[in-house]
C-alpha cells in the first residue's frame, strides 16, 4: 500500500523526504536569517492550494499582512488572488503589538491556540505555517508553560488532520535548532536549513534531521534561493573548499 | 494621580470617619438578614464602612492600601477594583441573609479578600497561578496559624472562612467573563 504524503511542493526537498511529510505532524523548519524558511514554508502553502486543493494558514507574528503579499509576489508566490478565494489565509501583526492586545483584554497564550484551532475549523484549512515559533513562545513565561504550548499546539494540529511548519529562528553559526531547545522535542520533524561560509559567500544547505515514522535523506545538501523560491539540490552533497 | 489609588483613598477616609463620627454605626449600618429582609436594603452596602474596633479598622486599611499596591502592579483600573470591591461584599452578604441571617457583618474585608481573588488570576502575567494561589491562600489563614502557634488554640475560624469566601467569589466573578466569549487576537490584530 502507498502512504499519503503532503508535498511540499519543493521537488528536491520532496525526495529527501522520500516523497514529503506525513499528513497531520508538525515539523519545526530551523534556519538563520537570510536562509529562506519563510519563502520554503510559504512555497508549502502555495503548492497545497494550488496543486493539492488543500487550503492554507499563514501566521507571521512580525510582519504586517500586508507587506508578507508584497514580498512573495517578488518570488513569484503571488498569495493575493489565493486570499481571494479563501484558498490561503494570511495573518500578520507585531508581537509587540499582540502582547499588548493580549494583556489588555487578559487574554494567555492558549488563547491563540484555540483562535489557531477556529480559524483551521471554520476555513477547512490542512496545511499551517507559524512564522515563528520563537515568536510565539515568547509570549509564555516559564519553561513548563513554553513547553505545554508546544504540545497543545501541534496535538490540536495534529487531530485537525493538519500539516504544519513552525519556523524556528536561530542565531548564525550554531549548531543548535531553536532558541529555548525544546521546540525540536516537542515535534516530529525537524529539518534544518544552514548557510556555511565558505570564503567570501556562503553555501546554502539543506537537511532533514529527524522525521519520525518515515526515512529520510540525512546528508547536507545544496540548496538556492531563486526568483521562484527555494530550490533544493537533492544529489549535491555540500562540499567547502579544501 | 491613578483612579485606583483615589479611590483607595477615599475608601480609607470614609472607614475612618464612619468609625470616629458615626458611633452608632455598629447598630445602624451592618448588616444582618433578619434586618435586611425586613427591608434595610441599604445595609448591602453600608456594612462595609462599619468597623467594630480600632484594630479591625486599621487592619483593613492596611490590607486595602496593600490590595491597592498590587492592584496597581497587576493593572487592576479603579473601576473594576471598585467593583470586585462591592460585587463581593454584596453577594457574601446576601447569601449569609438566606443561609444564617442571624450573623452580623461589618467591615471591608470581604471586599478587600474579593479583590485578592480577583488579582489571584489578573496576576498571573506576571507570578503562575499556582504558586500566587496558595500564598494568597495562605496569607488568609495567618491569623489562624498565628494562633494555632501563640495559644495553640484555633480561633478566628469564622472569620477566616467568610475572608476565604470573599476570595474565591471574587476569583470566580474575575474568571466568569472570560467564558463569556471566545477572545481573538490575531484576527484582532491582522495587520
């Protein structure tokens, strides 16, 4: 019997994950900035709601809404006319400005869950991206609650039958996955973007570090950032200069 | 000046003035069942000026004016501080008139223990709800374990179960809005 897979839409990537994600985990897409996490996990959204049918959220909690469409129309991920049709849903604000939101009306944290869990529910959406993480366990106060977050959050996802990528920012040249080094336990994969330097340029590389219940590839491969996204090399082992 | 102090202040001069101008306020302003079923309604809200000794007054102005310092820290407004103050008050006093409307009541600190409750949610932004809960819980029953440790001996317990009342129904009446409604906040916020 063949396995579903959710394509991520990402040729390259697909095959190191031998064929894309299981339906309803939650993988943590880690990287430093300039790496393209948002443009990957944006191409995600798109393919599912073009090529799949299958209806997409997207949470930024720094950036406006607005300046999210205009940025990947400049990738050719045109989101506007997806919007239109309720195909993609795109949420945008500065944390700074939820937090404030938030203690005004005494509001917690789990209450963006259960918002998480409506707007899924009433938009029939199956593929999540929550950009970032970081951004949102921020709002927690303690270890116990980040940690519990974490866990409603992608138990929800996961009994909505969802497919979500949360992108964990973190710091150049670390070898770690996220900033409070809980995120990667909590979830079921994790796949880690890099930009090692090599000289005056960095080299761009791609790797699936854990996946549970499916193989995948587990070397360090080329990837690009291009007009049309992100483009993955999965033959090209990366190599720096000897 | 922040509303919430005003009125704090203004609470504490009419204690005081209630308790040094008004001496029979004892017998005109608390509050009793048999009294208030026998239509002095208007001693729902004038036992909580009525103070029966100098020490019960300076007591409770001391818990208001702490009340108030963390009412401020937790950014509790004046007008919800006065309203836990009384919606508190008002409801213990009325569920003692049908249950035992024999009992007397006089003083604030059923409003004050009210506001505890209220701030025992409010704060957890900033101290978890499980460790403000059972301090708070705790700073109720001081006068009990001060003297379970002096005389071994427990009094006060009346008093310390209407204070632990006071508490919960204020918590209660702070947790109560919020299943009112669902709260958004990103769609609130989508820029």
């Amino acid at each position: 019997m063949v396995e579903k897979r959710v394509k991520t839409g990402i040729l390259g990537l697909d095959k190191l994950l031998k064929g894309g994600l299981l339906p309803g985990r939650s993988i943590l897409l880690s990287g430093p900035c300039g790496s393209g996490k948002s443009t990957l996990a944006i191409q995600f959204l798109h393919h599912g709601a073009t090529k799949n049918n299958e209806n997409g959220l997207y949470i930024n909690l720094e950036e406006e809404r607005s300046r999210i469409i205009e940025n990947m129309q400049k990738m050719s991920l045109d989101l506007a006319p997806l919007e239109k049709k309720d195909k993609i849903k795109i949420i945008g604000g500065q944390i700074a400005g939820i937090d404030d939101y938030m203690y005004k009306i005494g509001a917690d944290v789990y209450n963006i869950v259960n918002e998480i869990e409506e707007i899924v529910k009433q938009n029939n959406i199956k593929r999540v991206v929550i950009d970032s993480i970081n951004l949102l366990t921020m709002l927690c106060r303690t270890e116990e609650e980040r940690r519990k977050l974490l866990t409603r959050l992608t138990h929800k996802l996961s009994n909505l039958d969802c497919t979500s990528i949360l992108i964990s920012e973190v710091k150049e040249n670390t070898t770690n996955l996220s900033r409070f080094g809980i995120e990667e336990f909590v979830v079921d994969g994790v796949i880690g973007l890099y930009l090692l330097r090599s000289g005056d340029r960095f080299i761009p590389g791609i790797t699936v570090r854990k996946m549970r219940g499916s193989d995948h590839d587990r070397n360090i491969r080329l990837y690009k950032i291009t007009s049309k996204g992100v483009e993955v090399y999965p033959n090209e082992t990366l190599f720096t200069d000897i | 000046m922040k509303k919430i102090f005003i009125i704090s202040a203004i609470l504490s001069i009419i204690f005081i003035a209630i308790f040094f101008f008004f001496p029979n306020s004892q017998i005109l302003l608390s509050f009793s069942g048999i009294k208030f079923l026998a239509g002095e309604f208007y001693r729902l809200i004038t036992f909580s000026f009525v103070h029966v000794n100098f020490l019960h007054l300076i007591e409770n102005i001391i818990a208001l004016s702490l009340i108030t310092l963390l009412g401020y820290e937790f950014g509790l407004k004046g007008k919800k501080f006065i309203l836990y103050f009384f919606l508190v008050s008002i409801t213990i006093a009325l569920a003692s008139a049908f249950f035992v409307p024999v009992l007397v009541i006089a003083g604030a600190s059923l409003g004050i223990y009210g506001i505890l409750g209220a701030l025992s949610i409010k704060g957890s932004n900033f101290i978890p709800k499980n460790i403000l809960i059972p301090i708070f819980i705790i700073s109720i029953f001081y006068k009990v374990i001060l003297d379970l440790f002096s005389s071994q001996e427990i009094t006060n317990l009346d008093q310390t179960l209407f204070h632990l009342s006071g508490f919960f129904t204020g918590l209660v009446f702070f947790i109560l809005p919020r299943f009112k409604k669902k709260k958004h906040i990103l769609l609130n916020k989508n820029g």
